[in-house]
C-alpha cells in the first residue's frame, strides 16, 4: 500500500462528513513517517521471526525508512500497512476532528492490532546470579 492508500483507507473509516474534506491530505506523509518510526520494532519482529522460521525473505531494518513521497510503497509488513497504521492515521483524523471518543477508539485498536501484528522472538536467557550464593 502507498501512503495515499493508506489516508484513504483511514478517512474511510471516519464519518461521511470528513470524506468530504479532503483538507488533511498535506499530513498524510508526516503522519505515515511517524508511524513507520512507531511500528518499527514491530516490524523487525515479524522479519525475525521470518528469519527463525528458515522463510526466505526480508532482513531486519537497521534504521527507519523515511518516506519522501504520498505514492511511495510502504516498506513494510501488510499486517502493519493495512492494519495498524490505518487505525493509527484514522486516529489522528477524529483528533483533528475533535471527535475523541473516535479518536480513542481508534488509537485503541492500533495498539492492539500492533501487540497482534508482534513476533516473539525466542532468545537464551542467561543467569546472571549462577554461582552468587555459592
């Protein structure tokens, strides 16, 4: 998904008389990289876990993307894209909106549909305290 579709993704979401006005269009991108800076983690989780699986694909990011521009791919996960980003912009929109009710309940479900969207990933643990009490 672009960014465009994203927005528009999210503004579908709102009530019928904001789709109207198309006047937050101009914070699509600034919202989208704030999101990428957000999800980031998350989306290392999910190409981890790719990696532990043995599924070929993405390596893990080193740094944020930056997007430049609106018709830009998002790099990353569809899960992420078409989930919680959309609820995360749509969450901004009924801010703006003085809606907070709305507002509310969309940041409510970014935030779930980003614990869902997160991988755990296996890890060794070490005892540090072995050997303390001996």
């Amino acid at each position: 998904m672009t960014v465009t579709e994203v927005y528009t993704s999210a503004l579908s979401l709102l009530p019928s008389s904001r789709q109207e006005d198309d006047s937050l269009r101009h914070y699509a991108l600034l919202w989208a990289n704030t999101a990428l800076a957000e999800m980031f983690e998350v989306e290392n989780s999910i190409r981890m876990n790719e990696e532990e699986a043995g599924r070929p694909g993405r390596s893990p990011l080193t740094e944020i993307p930056f997007l430049e521009k609106e018709d830009e791919e998002v790099p990353y996960s569809g899960i992420l894209v078409r989930g919680a980003m959309v609820y995360f912009m749509a969450s901004l929109m009924a801010k703006d909106d003085d809606t907070d009710a709305w507002a509310i309940e969309y940041r409510n479900r970014y935030v779930v549909a980003l614990n869902e969207a997160k991988k755990h990933i296996p890890t060794l643990i070490e005892d540090v305290y072995a050997g303390y009490n001996e």
